[in-house]
C-alpha cells in the first residue's frame, strides 16, 4: 500500500486564537471520506497513540484530520504538550464548537491548506473522545454538513460535576484549579466557562440537543473506564434510542493509550475503536 502524507497547518477562526491541524492520507487523486478527530479535556492531537490512529484510519481509505482546541493549552509555537495555562483557564464549550465550524470551514476552502482532490465533502465524520465525545454531539446538531459522528468514552453534559457548594466558591473566587496527573501542573479554570454554559444553555446542553440531532450516531464505551462510567454511554443512548451503542470489554478510558506511547501499533482496545467507527462510517456512506 502506498505511503500516508501527513499535511501540518495552523486554522484561523473568528475569535481569533489559532490552533495547529493535520491530515493523514493517502495522496492518490481520490475523494476520500474525511474524519475530524476531537481530544478531550487534558487533551491534544498528537497525544499518545493518536498519530497512529490518524495513520491506520488513512491506510483505510479516510483523510484523518486531529487538531488541538484553540484553548487547550498548546499553542501554534509550540503543540508538543500543553504549556499555555492561561489560554486552558480561558476555554469553554462554546468556543470549542466556534472551532469545530472553522476546521470544517476550511477542510471546504477551495483556497486552503487541504487538496480538495483528495476529499470527498459529502461524507464528513466527526469522533470525539470523552469531553470531545460532547463537543461533537452538540457540533453535529448545528451543523448538517457533518454525515455521522462517533463518540469514544464520551460525557452524557458538561455540567455533571458542578454542584452548588463547589460552583459558590468558584463564582466567589473566579478560579479553580486542577492538577495534570501526568505532568503535576496546576491548571486553572476560570468561573467563565459555567457563565458561558448557563449563558448559551440551549446550545450546550446535551441532554436536550442529542434528542434534535438527526445524524446518525455511534457509542462506544470501555467497560473498564475509570474516568466516566459507562452510565454516561447508557445514558446518550436513552436519549437518542436509533444510536448504536457497542461497550468495549476491557477498555478503559484511554482505549489502551498513554503518553508518551512508545509502542509501533495502535493499543487494541484503540483499534477495535478505529474498526467499528470505520465500519459505521462506510455503512453510513
């Protein structure tokens, strides 16, 4: 089999922060369906086994494109890990889907970094994994140019954690602080993202939007995952009842991954992902 391209390039939206993209395919002049892949809080593109899930996804005939949010925490400097703390206080929800309809803006600009030879813009996938999972749900609601989407690990809404004492002394103090297991940073969240929620609630409420959604929709879940339970799967599914939902015994919430990761194939869990979102995608041609 012919050998991927990897194409790097930075994505400009309107409130504009840029943040860094890429696209894995394989260049042979054919219009191929294209999936954008969405991190999760903590996250970013080229986090653990991620360019080899861009890599395997392109070897079956996809254009994968992952990018970092414009807020969390990389910048177009420097995307290798998350340094910007500033920026990753400043995130919220509504700012993720601002940039989710700027990276499908430009995968559409017949003037922009990606050669629209090689894509065919009928069948555009979203995968969002764990707060991704949400942003993707939300973003497909909006926006009919999205044909299917995919949610691994995904939250059942973005206000699950808040509760009344926490979010009294947040409102009072303007920042809460949480600490990156992986790397011992404090990471502040500013009292910002609950206004934005509560200011933008219709939009942003998962819940209620997956109930509007008309794309189809794939859950998948690790019955072993540690962060969210699989309750949150089950409960998308009550939800949207023509979803397919698939739990992935022995996975947990990283479908196999950390990072670094230094093994040359993707985790199993991870590939078993790849392979029933591949397989929903082709059927949902």
């Amino acid at each position: 089999m012919a050998d991927t391209l990897k194409v790097d390039f930075v994505v400009y939206p309107e409130h504009e922060r840029p943040f860094t993209a890429d696209a894995t395919f394989t260049q042979d002049g054919n219009k191929k369906p294209v999936v954008l892949y969405t991190h999760g809080f903590k996250g970013f593109k080229d986090w653990g086994h991620f360019n080899l899930l861009a890599d395997y996804f392109a070897r079956q005939g996809f254009v994968f494109i992952k990018f970092n949010f414009s807020h969390n925490g990389t910048s177009i400097d420097n995307d290798s890990d998350l340094h910007d703390m500033e920026a990753f206080g400043r995130n919220n929800f509504s700012i993720e889907l601002d940039d989710l309809k700027a990276i499908i803006d430009l995968v559409h600009d017949e003037e922009g970094p990606l050669p629209q030879n090689e894509m065919n813009l009928d069948r555009i996938y979203l995968i969002g994994h764990s707060r991704g999972g949400g942003s993707v749900i939300l973003k497909a609601a909006e926006d009919e140019r999205v044909r299917a989407l995919a949610t691994w690990a995904a939250v059942n809404n973005f206000d699950q954690r808040w509760d009344e004492l926490e979010k009294d002394s947040w409102k009072e103090e303007g920042v809460q602080w949480v600490t990156n297991a992986r790397t011992g940073i404090r990471m502040p969240l500013y009292y910002q993202i609950v206004e934005d929620y509560l200011a933008n609630v219709e939009r942003l409420e998962i819940p209620t939007v997956i109930q509007k959604m008309q794309q189809p929709l794939l859950i998948l879940h690790g019955e072993e995952d540690e962060t969210l339970p699989v309750k949150m799967a089950h409960d998308l599914h009550t939800w949207k009842p023509d979803a397919e939902l698939h739990l992935l015994p022995g996975a947990d919430h990283s479908f196999g991954g950390q990072h670094p990761y230094e093994q040359h194939e993707l985790p199993t869990a991870a590939k078993a992902a790849a392979d029933l979102s591949i397989a929903f995608f082709n059927k949902h041609a």
